[in-house]
C-alpha cells in the first residue's frame, strides 16, 4: 500500500490518499480527520503510528506505507 499527502488550496484542506500495489485510489480523507475504519483496509490498531506518519510527510511525495 502507499500513501501521499496532497496539498489543499484556500479553502480546500489537505487529503491523504491510500493506494494500493496497483496504484489504485483505495481511501481519500481530509489530513486533519484521519480514517476511522482502517480496519477495512488492514491497518486496525495502527492509528497512532499512522497520525504521527501524517504529520510527517512530505507534500505531493508517494512513499511506501510501512507501519
């Protein structure tokens, strides 16, 4: 799976999207709101690591979710 930060315009917030292997758009949700059903997409129990990753990321950036 990977992830991207993508910077929001005026009053348009930022969005963190999910790709899966594919490059496939799997989740989109506003940066400041993380996902809550994560476990949809085998992340659950995995929310603090993946808000501190967030928080971190660089803008406009597709890296490797490893968490």
């Amino acid at each position: 799976m990977y992830i991207i930060k993508v910077k929001g315009k005026a009053k348009i917030p930022d969005y963190i999207q999910l790709r899966n292997d594919d490059f496939v758009l799997v989740a989109y949700f506003r940066a400041d709101r993380p996902l809550k059903q994560l476990s949809k997409y085998g992340l659950d129990g995995k929310e603090v690591a993946l808000s501190n990753l967030i928080s971190i990321l660089p803008f406009g950036k597709l890296q490797k979710l490893e968490i």
